[in-house]
C-alpha cells in the first residue's frame, strides 16, 4: 500500500533526526527518536526527540493541484547530570536545539515530497529547581503539494 505524501514526509523527517550523533557532525547523540505514542514514550534514554505532526493548512487550490502546510513540532526531552556533563542546562538544551534545527534543515525538500521546510519557533526552557527533565518544543513548517483530491501523488 503506498503511503501519503504527508506520510512520506514525516518518515523523512523521522530519519533525518535519527542521524544527529557526534560522528555525524552534530553537538550530541540523540539516542532515540519517536513519533508520538497515545500510551508514552517507548524507552526514555535521554536525549531523545518525539514528532508531533500539527495543524494541516490549504494555502492554495486550483482544479489539478492543492498546497498545503504541515506543521510539524519535535520535542525535545533531555535532564543535566553534572557527574557526566557540566555544562549548565540552558547550554545542554541549547546544543540540542541547534541540533535539532540543523537535522531538520539538511533536506529542506524531505527527500523531494516537500517545496520547502522552514524554522518557526521554539519554546523557552521551563526551568525548576530539582526538576526531572528538561523539555523545550521546536516547530517548523513544511510546504508541500499533491494532485488535487489525491494525497498519495506528487503533481
């Protein structure tokens, strides 16, 4: 069974973030990367990311093509251990972020299913003493089309 266009694209995503490790140029290793899961996150090594697929828009429709936009959030679950790590925790979030960004910024086209995928915004660290883990959200926006009436095909 062929998969969607918007299917197709959040796959890629999903791949483009397993990649974000030392070896691979990045500030840290991700060891975990999931589409979100009704009953929780399966395994919670840390860092690890979760892909929120948001809201769908229509920008534009003719009679043969539709555009749209997907918003797409990536979750960002991590927690300092100063044994490990000591680096402040804003700097290990930090590190992430720009981690996160660069990954989701290497294949603008989403392995050539989208017209472009764009940065939005991110969220400020919720800072509490003692707290167990440290969360931010990124959002990003990708601009795609498909035959009009037909998601599963690229015009």
């Amino acid at each position: 069974m062929p998969s969607s266009i918007r299917e197709l694209i959040i796959q890629n995503i999903k791949a483009e973030l397993e990649k974000i490790t030392i070896a691979n140029g990045y500030q840290n290793d991700v060891v975990n990367v999931q589409r979100f899961l009704q009953p929780g996150v399966k395994g919670k090594d840390i860092p690890y990311l979760i892909i929120f697929e948001g809201d769908e828009t229509v920008t534009e429709q003719s009679s043969n093509v539709t555009w749209k936009d997907l918003i797409v959030r990536v979750g960002i679950i991590t927690a300092q251990d100063e044994d490990v790590d000591g680096r402040a925790a804003d700097e290990i979030v930090g590190t992430l972020r720009a981690d996160v960004e660069k990954a989701m910024l290497v294949d603008r086209l989403r392995g050539s299913n989208a017209i472009e995928t764009t940065f939005m915004s991110s969220t400020a660290i919720t800072a509490e003493e003692g707290q167990p883990s440290l969360e931010i959200e990124l959002q990003f926006n990708v601009h795609y089309h498909q035959v009009a009436g037909d998601p599963y095909t690229i015009p």
